[in-house]
C-alpha cells in the first residue's frame, strides 16, 4: 500500500462502502497516473477488477425484467399502458447497462495494452469476455436481444477469446491465468454455444498440459494451481458424455 496515493486510498473506503461507481473513478484516476503501479499488484489488480465487475452489473434490471415478461405487477393494475411504461423502464435499465458494460471493457482493453507479461495480459482478457458475457442477459424487454443481437455479442465474445489464445502461447501450462481462462472459455462454449463436447475435449487437453508442466511451478504456485486444476477436473465430469455421446450437464 501507498498510503500517501489519495486516489487509491479512496477506491478502498469506496470499496468497503461499495459504492462502485465512485470507487471505479479513483481506480481509473490511479490508472490514468501510474498505469505500472496500479496493476502490477495482484491487490490492486484485483480492485480494478472487483470495480469493472460490480459497475457493469445490471441494476434492478433482472428482477424489472422478469415482472415485465411475465405481464405482472403489484405496482399497477394490469393495464396495457402500464406495462408498455414498465417496458419502456425495462429498455431504459438495459441500456445504462449497455454503456457501463462498453465503459468497463474499454477501461479492460487499456488494463491489457499497459501490461506486457502474457499471465497478466490473458487475466484482462478473461475479464473482458466475462463482461461481455453480461450483455447476453440483457434479454427482457418489449425488444429483448434477438437472434442477431445474441450472434453479434457471441461474435465479439469470441474475437476475445481470440487475442487470449495468442497470447497464451507465452504463457505456463500451468500457469494459474491460463488454466482460469481455459476454464472460462469452456464454459462458454457450453452454456452459450451449447457445444460441451468441444468444452470437455478442451478441458482434457488442459488437464494433459497442466500435468506436464506443473514440475517447473513455485510452491504457492502448485497451490493455486492445484485448486484451479480440480475445479477443471469436476467440470469436465459434469461435460462427460455418456455411453450414446450425449453431454448431460
């Protein structure tokens, strides 16, 4: 800690108030000044993130949302105007989330561009994807997603998972980033492309690899390594495909 860094100081009474929005500000302001001191540090990495996490939550949306799909309400009495008021609301939530989570990605994509170690580079790259990942919930509303909004979103979900893939080249098989990222990506292509066979196949040959190269790790390495790697092992048996090749998740 910098206890003379008055930014960082007050992302962290922001932080305990949870009041993310401002504490975001301050991280951002810590960024903006040292971009090296402000994420070289796992802790205050992890404030960035806990800041770009909760800021791109959606606000009241999910529960507004659902009462609108459902065309019920304690608040009104049903009428038709009333609802296309709730759904005008509803659209109103899903657009300030919308621009919180274009904000926190940007800010992620700067995280990325300050950094050249492959470990710390493929952490923000898992984070963003997990940002974008937000917007596929954004589903209630008189206009909802729809199928081409939900491919775009895919697409550009993708096209993250893409620039981690070159960078993991640099990084350790065992590599506690790398097998996180492994594992996010494999839960996307199981709960949003619906595809757990390339998902299990995926987490087998992390598994291989892990084992391979976990001889080289630190001893707090083997440790956080070792946690990633049974979380990998219990969801790649939740992907297994039973006797006719189908997955049951």
């Amino acid at each position: 800690w910098r206890l003379l860094d008055g930014d960082l100081f007050s992302a962290y009474i922001h932080e305990q108030a949870e009041r993310w929005d401002d504490m975001l500000e301050y991280m951002v302001a810590v960024l903006d000044r040292d971009a090296d001191f402000c994420l070289a540090n796992s802790h205050r990495r992890e404030m960035m993130w806990s800041a770009l996490r909760e800021t791109a939550k959606p606000r009241g949306y999910r529960h507004m949302g659902q009462i609108y799909a459902k065309g019920i309400s304690h608040y009104t009495e049903h009428s038709a105007e009333k609802h296309a008021l709730l759904g005008a609301y509803v659209e109103q939530l899903a657009e300030e989330t919308r621009q919180r989570i274009t904000r926190a990605t940007a800010i992620a994509q700067r995280c990325v561009d300050a950094r050249t170690d492959p470990d710390e580079r493929l952490y923000w790259y898992r984070n963003m994807a997990r940002l974008e990942r937000g917007r596929l919930d954004l589903c209630y509303g008189p206009v909802g997603l729809g199928e081409e909004g939900r491919a775009a979103i895919l697409a550009r979900i993708e096209q993250v998972h893409a620039r981690a893939q070159a960078v993991a080249a640099g990084c350790s098989r065992a590599a506690h980033s790398y097998l996180m990222w492994r594992l996010s990506h494999a839960s996307f292509l199981a709960d949003e492309r619906g595809d757990a066979v390339s998902a299990h196949c995926m987490l087998q040959e992390t598994l291989r690899e892990a084992a391979e190269a976990v001889g080289d790790l630190e001893a707090q390495e083997h440790a956080d390594t070792a946690a990633v790697v049974r979380l990998l092992r219990d969801t790649m048996h939740m992907l297994e495909p039973d006797d006719e090749g189908t997955v049951t998740k």
